[in-house]
C-alpha cells in the first residue's frame, strides 16, 4: 500500500491542481453585466473581435485549404542547446525612480519598472497547459523564480489562454497586495484563486485605470479565449497601452491584425517601445500576427523600437523555434527598426537600449 500510494496520492494532486487551473466562468450575473459592453453579443454570450481585419491575398486564395487545417499539424522543434540567460539583479532592478527599463522573462512574460512602479505582464514561469503532465512543456526555464521577485505593483494580463494566465502565479501573488489588472471577466477566475476583490482592477477596451501614477489602458486584439476548449469566448482579451507621465509602452499580447493598432496608435501613439507578438504563427491562423504583418504594425503604432514577445520558451506552431526572430532580425533592418534582442533576464534600459548580439545562434553547432 505505501508503494501504491506513493504513485496515487502524487497523481490525484496532479489531476486536482489541474481541475484547479481550469479557473471559474462568469457567473450568469456577471455575465448579465457584459451586455452593457460595445464588445460583448448577449445573444450568443461571447466576448466578439472588432470587423474582420484585413485578408491579405494568399490568404484569400487558401482560405479552404486553411480552414481545413492544412500544413498546422505539427510543432517546430525546440532548440537542441540551453539560450543562453542572464541571472538580473532585481533589488537594483526595482530601486527607486528608475525610468524604463525591462526584463524579457521568456514568451510573453516581461517585468516592468516605470518610473516608480514594477509591473508583471503576462507571467508564465511553468508549462503551459493545465496538466503537468500534459502538452506543451517549455524548452527554457524562466531565469528567476516567484519567490526570488521582489514586490510587484501590478500584474497585467491580457487573456486567459494558458501561456499568459497561470494559475500558480496568481495563487503566488494573492497572497500580496499585488494589483491584477485585466480584461473583462477574467476577475472570476482570479476570484476563485482567492485574490481579493479590491486587488482586481477590470477594464474594457478603451476604458482606463490610473494607479501609482501608471495609467493601464486596455485595447483590443484580435484573437478569442477559453480554458476548457479554444474559441469558447466568455472572457475578453485584450492588448494593453501602459503610461506614465514620461513613458509609453504598448503590450500587443496575442493578436493577428486589424484594424485596432491603427486605432490604438493614433489614439496613443507615439511609443517608447513596442512589445509585439513576434512568434508562434501559421499562415492559417488569423488569430495571431504573420511576419509580414510586424513592420506595417509597428508603423502604425508609431514606433521604432521593438522588442519581441511570444518566442523563445514553448513550441506552438509549425516553424522551428528560431523562426521569429531571424526573420524578425531581417525586416528590423529592411524597414529601418530598432530591434531589440535582450537574452532573457537581461535588464535594459528602454531609454538608452544598447547594441544586442545574435545570441540566438550557436556558435558551438554553426547555426
């Protein structure tokens, strides 16, 4: 029995950690209080995209091929040799008034300091599935644990799909009096994973929240939620604009194009930096920026300086791993961009960037 229950008892608390990572849906009352957004059809129940963005005319001319899946079965390999990581001082990191500056954590998870106040974006340090045993591990570990953070002001998420919204990160940080600020519905989730209800500040595109002096403003994106299946719709997602009164910075989270970043770049625009989706794409999802898209989107976000998220940790779609950010590297240079290419941990002050090496490629294998 001790041998039998050594391999149960580890099992179902996998299994139960699992079911508690599903989150909660909106209650029917919450739900009700949608319908007052521009962004919500209260006759289906689901959270909608602006207008259908754009089709370029491969996609047109493959849309049944696509549709049916072609050419999306497979992911790219991950890289066969450690990236290389910086291990940051992070008590420097936070101290004082300290401008702009980033730490890339790996995917779409970035830590923030503006001006005087630290901020988690997208924070993933596990896998990204609710099963540890289960899909999509990550080839690169984060360079720092939660419990090596210092404090952390705010937690901003952009929706709920798995590799942005981690249920052990936020059952870390609901024991602090860390902020969470996210998209329509995503509160019922936090709720359950027993974050306080005046530590959840929740917004609509468009709609604003000034804390500490940081005005979060979310924006849309064009993409879809869901933790039980894709495409399920009840929670929003959303991009997110971040100012203070001496920086701006713009969070794409997950997004294929549209008509929302000339929007959001007028309304907002300029941007000190831009941190785009740069990675985990196929010509057959709409869902998420192809690269041909990422130098007309920085344009009209009205920005030079770019810095690439949603690469560099998990396998997701039919492209090696390196994919993203040699063909980024490329049309940085083509289109007169300034790319930035920190190794994850690196700090980098996004007033004064330096100059980054290709440290993606390995040197030891000749790739």
């Amino acid at each position: 029995m001790l041998c039998l229950s050594g391999i149960v008892v580890p099992a179902l608390l996998l299994v139960l950690s699992g079911c508690a990572s599903l989150g909660k849906k909106p209650s029917p009352a919450m739900r009700a209080s949608f319908a007052g957004s521009p962004h919500y059809d209260a006759t289906r129940g689901i959270f909608v995209n602006l207008p259908e963005p754009v089709l370029d005319s491969f996609w047109i001319a493959n849309r049944t091929r696509f549709r049916a899946g072609v050419n999306v079965s497979y992911n790219g390999p991950p890289p066969g040799f450690a990236l290389p990581v910086v291990k940051p001082d992070l008590a420097a990191f936070t101290a004082g008034d300290s401008g702009l500056k980033a730490i890339w954590i790996g995917h779409s998870s970035l830590l923030l300091r503006v001006d005087s106040a630290t901020i988690l974006l997208d924070p993933v340090f596990g896998r990204a599935s609710p099963l540890a045993f289960y899909a999509y591990p990550r080839f690169q570990p984060p360079p720092f644990t939660r419990a090596e953070m210092p404090p952390v002001d705010f937690i901003v998420i952009s929706h709920e799909h798995y590799d942005h919204l981690e249920y052990a990160t936020v059952k870390h940080f609901a024991k602090t009096n860390t902020t969470f600020v996210v998209p329509l519905g995503l509160d019922a989730h936090l709720r359950h994973w027993g974050v306080k209800p005046e530590n959840i500040v929740v917004r609509d595109w468009w709609e604003s929240a000034t804390l500490k002096g940081v005005t979060f403003t979310a924006t849309p994106a064009f993409h879809s939620s869901g933790r039980r299946r894709r495409d399920e719709n009840l929670t929003q997602w959303a991009s997110w604009v971040i100012r203070s009164p001496r920086h701006a910075v713009y969070f794409s989270g997950d997004t294929g194009y549209g008509s929302h970043f000339r929007m959001i770049g007028d309304r907002f625009g300029p941007f000190d930096v831009v941190f785009l989706e740069t990675g985990q794409y196929s010509r057959a999802w709409r869902s998420h920026l192809q690269p041909h898209h990422w130098p007309a989107v920085m344009k009209e976000l009205k920005s030079e300086n770019w810095l690439p998220i949603h690469w560099g940790v998990f396998s997701f779609a039919p492209h090696d791993w390196d994919e993203p950010i040699r063909a980024a590297d490329s049309l940085a240079r083509e289109h007169g961009l300034n790319l930035l290419t920190p190794r994850i941990g690196e700090a980098v002050d996004l007033e004064n960037p330096p100059a980054f090496t290709s440290w993606w490629i390995n040197e030891e294998s000749g790739d």
